[in-house]
C-alpha cells in the first residue's frame, strides 16, 4: 500500500513540473469580464453570450464570468476596472457605449483612458433612421423639407448624441422631446404616433421595424454607415438597401462633408459609439503571452461554427468581431478626439437643445 | 392555438424537462429567500448553465426561476421583516405583524396561496391578451401612462396612517431620495453632492431594505426575545386558505392590477405590488388593523406581484421592450437562440409562448408547494431568540445591498437608510408612503415631462385620461362625501405623554432640515431638472415646519405603540454597531466584519456563553463564504485586508 502511495505521490511530482511548463497561460486561471452597467444591457447581453465561447477558446479553458458594476452612468466601473484591475489578463472590461462617449467629450469624472488599454477584441453595430409616413418624405434625402419632425429620447448624453449631430450635419431641425426611459419606450411612442421620427440599432429595426415599414407605417431613411478596414465609410452590412448619412449629405448638398468639423463630430461618435461600439479591453501591462492566447482565442471563435451561428450571425447581427490586435491603433485614433470637436457637440446640445453636457 | 398549447405542454411529460423546470425553481425559491436579491440574481445565476441547453429547456428553466421569485421572498418578509426583494415589502407591513403575533403560519399560507393564485391567473391573463396585447399597449400614450402613475400616487393617499401630515411629509421625503440621480429630461445629475455613487440613483433594493428591514432587526434586538410573542403557532395554516377563500376577489382584483402593472412599461413590479395594496386599503371600509397585521394586505399584492411577472412578459415578447432587468435577460437567451422577440414571434414561435406559459404556471404551482412544505420549519425560526439569529440575517442583507453595485456605497445607504426607518417607526411615522413615493416619483416626472412636450395642454382631453381621472377621484369623493354625512367632526387629537414627543419633535426637525437643504440645492439646478424637486422640497418645508410647531407644542397625535426610552437606547446602541459594522467592512473586508458582527450580537446582545458563540461565529463566516461562493457573489473587500 505504501509503495503504491508513494509511486502515486512520486509521478504527480514527476508531472507537475512538466505540465506547468508546457500548460498555457491560462491554465487553471478564471477571467472576469467588468460589465459597469445592470444586468440585461444590450453590452451585458452580448458579454454573457460570448463568455461560454470565450472558455472554450481561450487556450487552458479558464472559467470565464461576468460582473455588473452599475453606476455613474458606466462610469463607476469603468473607472473601477482602470484604478483596481491587476494587469495579469484575469480581468477585462467590456466598455459599454456610455462609457466610450463620456470619455470622447471629456466628462470630469472619468478616470480611465483607453490609451492606456489594451484591445481585446472588438465589435460593432449601425443604426437605422425612419420616420412616420405623416411627416411627408418619401426618402432621406427630402429630410430637410420634411413637416413636424419629433424625435424621443432618454436624457442626453449617450448615443442620441450621434442622431442629432447627424440631423445637424444634414440641416434637419426635428424637435426632440427627452425623458424617455430608453430607445425601447421611445420606438412604442413612435408606434402610437407620438412620435414621428426615430433612430434604432440595426437589429431592432430589423426586427422590429421592418413589419413596420411593411404595413406602411414607417418610411425608412438611413443609416449611419459602417467602417472599411481603411477607414472609409460604407454602407451598412446589416441594411444594404438604405443610403448612408455621408450619401445623404453628397444627395443634399452635392459635395462631400469631409473636412466640415460636423462632419468630424459625427464621425467621432459614429466610429466609437457604434462602428467600435462593442470593444473588450486589458488593463495596459497585460502580458504578451496573455494577450497572444486572447487574441487567438478570438480567431478561433471566428471559426467555430456554432460561435457564427449563436452568437456572430444572431448577436452581433453580422457585424466582425475583430481580433484587438489588429484593429487597436485604429480604435485608439478614433477615440482620440480634438478638443474643437467637443466644443461643437457641447454647443449644438446647449445651443439647440438646452442641454448641458 | 389550442394546438399549440397542447403541444407546447408534451415538452413537459419527459422527466428531464420537468427536472430542469425544478433546478431553475429552486434557484428561484434559494434567491427570493435572501434579502434584497430579485429574479435578477436568479436569472445572473443559472444563466451560464442555461446557455448549454436547448431553447425550450433554456426558456423553461429561466421562467421557472422568475416565476417563483416572489412566492419565496414572502418567507423572508413575514418572518424577519427584511424584504426578501423589493416588491414584497408591503408583506413586511402587514405579514410581519402577523408573525409577532404568533400567527406566521396564518400568514404565509394565505401569502403562498394567494402567490400561486395570482401566478396562475397572470398565465391565464397572458395567453388571453396575447390577440388584443399589441393595440391595447399601443393605446396608452405617454398621458395615460403620466395618469396611471398619478393614480398609483393617489393610493399612497390611503396608506398616510392615522397623522395625515406625517404621512405626506414622508411620502415626500421617499420622493426626495427618488429624485436623487439624473434627471429624466436634462442632462443634468440631482443631489449627487459630487459622489459617483449618487450618479445613478439609490437602489430600490437597498432602499427598501434599509428603511424596513434594517429598521426591524433593529426593533428585534432592541427589544430582546424571539419574533413571535406569546401564541402559539397553531394550526394557522388551514385559517390562511379560509382567509384566501373569503377573499377570493381581492384575489382576482390583486391579479388584474398586476397583470396590468406588467404590461405597461411605465409601472413595474414594485409599484404593481403597492398599487395593489393601495387599492385594498382605499377600497375597504374598516382601515384599523391595516398596517398591524390585515390578512386582506397581504392577499392583494401577493396575487399581483406573481402577477406581474406574467404582464412583464407581454412587453418583453411581443414589443422587445422588456419591463425588468430579468426580462431583459429573457430577451437575451432569446436572441442568442435566434429567437426574436417582436411582433412575429407569434407566428414563428408561437409554441415557445406557450411553453414560456406553462412553465410559469407549473413553477407558480410546484414553488409554491415548495414554500408550503418548508414553511412550518421556517415558521418555527420565530420561536427562537432572535439574538442567535441576527447575525447571519444580517450578514445576508448586508450581502443582498451590495450586490445592487457592488460598491462601499451600497452598505452605507443601507445603514443610512436603516437609522432614518428605525426613526421613522420609533417615532409612528408611516413608512409606506415613503416607499411608494421613492418607486413613483421617477415615471411620474418622466411622463409628465413627456406629455407637456408632446401634447401642450390638449393631454387633458384625451378620453382615457379622464376615465383614469376619475378612477383617482373617486374614493376622494366619496370620502367627503362620508365625511359631510358624519356631519363634519374632525379626527380626535391626542397628546402625546410628555418625554415620549422628544424622539418624535427631533425626527421632524431633521426632516425640515433635510427639506430646506434640498430646497437650497434645488433652486440651483438647470431649468428642466429643478422643477419637481423644487415642488418636493418646498412642500416639505411647509408640511415640516408645521410638524415642528405642532411637535414643539407637545401635539403629536395618536402615538399608540412608541417604544419605551431604555429600549430606544438600546436601539441607538445597535445602530452604532450597524456602523462599526460597515467601517470594519470597509477597513479589514466583509468576512472579517461579519465575525465581529457575530460575536458582537451573540456575546453582547444575545448573552451566549463564550464557546457557543465562537462555534457560532465560524459557522455564521463559513456559511456566508459557500453562500457566496455557490451564488457566484462578490464580497466587500477590505481597506487592508491580506
């Protein structure tokens, strides 16, 4: 009996050496993924459906899970994960769209700098334009003559910011009534006819809308485009059919926006809080071989069949979810924003909507 | 149809389906236990399994788990008085009397019936309004929803106890802290006083635990001995199903309005469960026992918060605008099924509606057998001296809070609110109308402030806004015209003893003090955030200092039950070491504080000889420990904790 225990205790010696040495980096270790907002966001959502892929892809299989860290409107875990999060690759953020926008016009209380993360990996989604058959136009492009636009929306900032650059960049003036509770209550208002104009992510127009426009009670218009791996604005993978605002603009006024600082404004917002709206960050000083085994992993999840059907074709409507790496210095620029861009946003909020942001 | 309920309920007959139905009911029944924690928790919780099944198994198990959710935390309610989540807290008013009464049993089988009851007509509800859903939620614009939330704020007039001023200063006082965060309409954050926590609002669950349950383990200890007085438990739970049966239409009517609270997205679970109570009280004839243990205020909102849960899912399936953060998740697994929820799901999955039905049903009916069965056990807890008790009570409300935002912030508004309800019921201020204003106040502002925008003034010819209108009038009316009948006599006044107003004068002048710093902070907001504040504080003001005038010449009303000074002492005492509690967590971590709170409550408070509380103490540390470890929790970490 003794022999037997301790030629048991001897060839776990034997192995151990050995297997943690040719054992991934992630062997044995777990991965927390910081959501800072409730359960049940559209970010929370799509965290949850990739976790169970995440495990099995990441390289050593570690278990992987969520944390909510509401509060502060995303900022509070945000800052959390920037001030507290250990730079060993065990934990990540998934940074919502609240938080990318707060930190593009340089709300004080942010304490995180994305200059200062590393990618992990990152998705977007486009966002559609439509309005009621009452307003009188037939396609974009008759916006600015269109009568009594009404636009709902929750309390700014967020990603209205976006829609309203965009009607400003086009010369459309909607009203805009705030207070609603989120995008969810004010599509039922446009439904009611309350409202007249409204402006959904493309998987919510798809879904929602498009019956809608079916029966003749939605006119759809555009949408906010999509970015080429060059940076150049295409249509919308998801929403082929419909006209971009940088068309809509060309259809209007007869020449290109580039180089207007509105066309720079919407842009920003555009590129980070939709086209890299979804973005999975590691504390800066993360180690290589961590990074490596993340990056991989997402190649690999690319590949699994049931990652394309579950979560890639349903989730993330289509969309790419890009390998960090590879797309890192072009997220960075695009959260880079100059300090003339959010003066325009903060002035056409106060200016025009009496909001101070 | 009929078909496809029929087929939808096969799925059932298979053991392994059912099996699963039981896991995620249990979870549902484990996390409704613990205070503070909603369907939420339980839905966070076996998410990641779920995600491995099918859809109809995954569909199944996660209704399970919402749907009995409110049948357990009754159990929590009644018992201890901690609200076991939010949208039970009226079962601590009514329910937990009944248990100090010794009459628990009574109490929570006319819960549980009336649970499953309401669960079962919310199922009924939903798959009869599924056809005509979709115009009806589609009628009620922004006007009807302001008017409804109007209306729920008029039940809270039914609930202002005996001291009509008392009860609106606190009914203000809730919506005060219900406008703390960002204003619905203007991008602007109230009464934040700079903290990040602030930013968001406080959490209904950390609130309602803190100004009920934080308030009556407070009372618990202070007075020393068990929950229940004198009594026997008896054989109160045959007396719960006759009470549930004499009351069967307060039965139905608790459902509809649940029913009704879920599908609009205005409302939500809370204030469903509250408008149902609000309902009760406003329509009975004899109000005395309300609020010390009224059998009727605990029927109607058990039936409609299972109820509710039903509603919520009209919303979620059918518009994709989900009611609940749980529901929210709902859509979640849905969508990663590639199911999409919206206005086809009902000819693409119309099989899946009904398994979603069933499983609701059968979950009402299976977790409420469950309670049942473990009830008379759980019932005995309230013989036990609730010094041995408090600690791992406690510890579990202390862990419910922070999981709302896992933050310091969390424990802080507890203990916070905990001293402010102690006060409040030491002092006979009604606590209900605090609660109901905190729930209200945010979609009442935010569909006002809607309706203005939209419509100007012509809101007020819209059809629908009179019926609601008149729907909130009418018991005002009919009151007065009571009151002209009785020929005008005015409520008798009391005075209080001499000694006993101290408590009460102090309460109300740091309520007016805490309405005139709000009124000074909120004539400094922007326009299109300051207005409601404005109006809160101001009223406050006049009410208070009122309250402070009448309290200083020694009129307080009818004080009946105020506690006698030494055990209002004893009480300061241990709220003192509620807040030694919160800075060792804050210093040393949660598990180092909960040993502290352990010993502390079972040597000093509990006189336990020192060997059983040691025992007592590990075992208390070690059961928090697995606990969170099996729920996936995050503890509090310390300062300079290793």
């Amino acid at each position: 009996m003794r022999t037997v225990v301790a030629g048991f205790l001897l060839s776990v010696a034997a192995w151990v050496p050995l297997a943690s040495a040719a054992a991934p980096y992630y062997a044995g270790k777990s991965v927390e993924i910081i959501v800072p907002t409730a359960p049940g966001g559209p970010s929370d959502i799509l965290v949850r459906a990739l976790a169970p892929y995440l495990e099995k892809h990441i390289a050593g299989n570690p278990s992987v899970r969520v944390r909510n860290m509401p509060g502060g409107g995303t900022i509070l875990g945000s800052n959390w994960f920037a001030l507290n999060a250990k730079p060993d690759g065990s934990t990540l953020l998934a940074a919502p769209v609240g938080a990318t926008i707060a930190y593009i016009i340089r709300n004080p209380a942010v304490r995180y700098d994305f200059r200062a993360f590393k990618l992990v990996a990152v998705s977007g989604s486009g966002a559609v334009f439509y309005a009621s058959p009452r307003v009188g136009v037939r396609r974009a492009a008759e916006l600015p003559q269109a009568r009594d636009l009404v636009m709902g929306s929750p309390s700014p900032p967020g990603n209205v910011l976006t829609a309203l650059v965009a009607m400003e960049l086009l010369g459309v003036s909607p009203k805009v009534v705030f207070g609603f509770e989120g995008v969810g209550p004010a599509r039922l208002a446009f439904e009611r006819g309350e409202l007249t104009l409204d402006f959904q992510s493309t998987i919510v127009y798809v879904t929602q809308v498009e019956p809608l426009v079916r029966a003749g009670r939605a006119v759809p218009l555009m949408t906010l485009g999509y970015l080429d791996e060059r940076g150049q604005v295409v249509r919308d993978p998801a929403v082929r059919g419909l006209p971009t605002v940088y068309e809509v603009y060309q259809q209007i006024h007869g020449r290109k926006p580039d180089g207007l600082l509105r066309w720079k404004a919407f842009r920003a917002l555009f590129a980070a809080g939709w086209v890299y709206g979804r973005g999975l960050w590691a504390p800066g000083g993360t180690p290589p071989e961590a990074l490596r085994e993340l990056h991989e992993a997402v190649d690999r999840m690319n590949r699994d069949p049931d990652f394309q059907r579950d979560v890639a074709q349903r989730l993330l409507e289509g969309y790419a979810l890009h390998r960090g790496d590879r797309v890192e210095a072009t997220v960075h620029r695009s959260l880079q924003v100059t300090l003339d861009v959010v003066k325009f946003i903060r002035d056409l909020m106060r200016q025009k909507y009496g909001q101070e942001i | 149809m009929a078909e496809a309920a029929l087929r939808a309920l096969e799925i059932f007959t298979g053991p392994d389906r059912l099996a699963l139905l039981c896991a995620g009911i249990l979870a549902g029944i484990v996390v409704g236990l613990l205070p503070g924690m909603g369907g939420i928790v339980a839905v966070s919780l076996i998410l990641p399994y779920v995600l491995r099944m099918d859809a109809v198994a995954a569909v199944a198990v996660l209704t399970g788990a919402l749907a009995v959710v409110h049948t357990a935390d009754t159990i929590t309610s009644v018992l201890i008085g901690a609200p076991g989540s939010a949208a039970s807290a009226t079962s601590v008013i009514e329910g937990h009397p009944l248990a100090r009464q010794g009459q628990a049993a009574r109490a929570l089988s006319a819960a549980f019936l009336s649970s499953m009851l309401g669960g079962l007509m919310g199922a009924l509800g939903l798959t009869l309004s599924i056809p005509v859903a979709r115009p009806l939620v589609l009628s009620m614009g922004a006007p009807e929803l302001f008017m409804l939330t109007a209306l729920g704020v008029s039940y809270a007039g039914s609930l202002l106890g005996r001291e009509v001023r008392k009860g609106l200063l606190s009914g203000l006082l809730g919506m005060l802290v219900g406008l703390i965060g960002p204003s619905p309409a203007a991008a602007q954050v109230r009464f934040d006083f700079g903290s990040l926590y602030l930013m968001d609002g406080l959490p209904l669950a950390v609130v309602a635990l803190g100004i009920f349950g934080v308030a009556e383990v407070v009372n618990l200890l202070a007075e020393g001995g068990s929950i229940a007085r004198g009594a026997t438990l008896g054989h109160g739970w045959l007396d719960g199903v006759r009470d549930v049966w004499r009351h069967r239409w307060l039965v139905v009517r608790g459902a509809l309005i649940g029913i009704w609270a879920g599908i609009l997205p205005a409302l939500g679970a809370t204030a469903g469960t509250w408008m149902a109570y609000g309902h009760v009280v406003a329509t009975s004839r004899d109000r005395d026992r309300f609020g010390k243990g009224d059998i009727r205020g605990i029927i109607a909102p058990e039936s409609a918060n299972n109820a509710v849960a039903a509603g919520d899912l009209i919303p979620t399936l059918l518009f994709m605008v989900p009611g609940s953060a749980s529901a929210a998740i709902l859509v979640g697994a849905l969508l990663r099924y590639g199911i999409l929820p919206g206005p086809r799901i009902l000819t693409e999955h119309l099989d899946l509606i009904y398994v979603i039905i069933w499983s609701y049903a059968l979950a009402n009916v299976i977790g409420a057998g469950i309670c049942f069965a473990a009830s008379p056990a759980l019932a005995r807890l309230t013989r036990v001296p609730f010094a041995r008790l408090a600690a791992p009570v406690l510890a579990a409300m202390a862990l419910g809070a922070y999981q709302a935002s896992q933050e310091m912030g969390d424990l802080v508004t507890l203990v916070v609110l905990g001293v402010l309800g102690w006060l409040m019921s030491s002092a006979g201020w009604p606590r209900a109308p605090f609660l109901i204003g905190f729930v209200l106040v945010g979609p009442m502002e935010r569909y006002f402030v809607i309706t203005k925008n939209l419509y100007g003034w012509t809101w007020l010819a819209r059809p629908g806004v009179w019926v609601i209108g008149a729907a909130l009038l009418a018991p005002f009316l009919w009151g007065l015209v009571r009151w002209l009948r009785r020929g005008g006599v005015a409520a008798e006044r009391t005075t209080l003893p001499p000694g006993r107003h101290a408590l009460d004068l102090a309460v109300s002048v740091t309520v007016l003090a805490v309405f005139l710093g709000a009124a000074f902070l909120a004539v400094r907001l922007v326009p299109g955030a300051r207005e409601l504040p404005l109006l809160v504080a101001l009223a406050g003001c006049g009410l208070g200092a009122v309250q402070v005038v009448q309290g200083a010449r020694g009129r307080g009303g009818a004080g009946e039950d105020l506690p006698e000074p030494a055990r209002l002492r004893r009480g300061l005492g241990i709220l003192a070491g509620l807040w030694g509690f919160v800075l060792l967590t804050y210093l040393a971590g949660f598990l180092a504080a909960v040993v502290a709170l352990a010993l502390w409550v079972t040597l000093a408070l509990g006189r336990v000889r020192p060997p059983w509380a040691v025992l007592y103490t590990g075992a208390t540390a070690l059961a928090v420990h697995a606990l969170a470890g099996f729920l996936a929790l995050h503890l509090p970490p310390g300062r300079i904790s290793p």
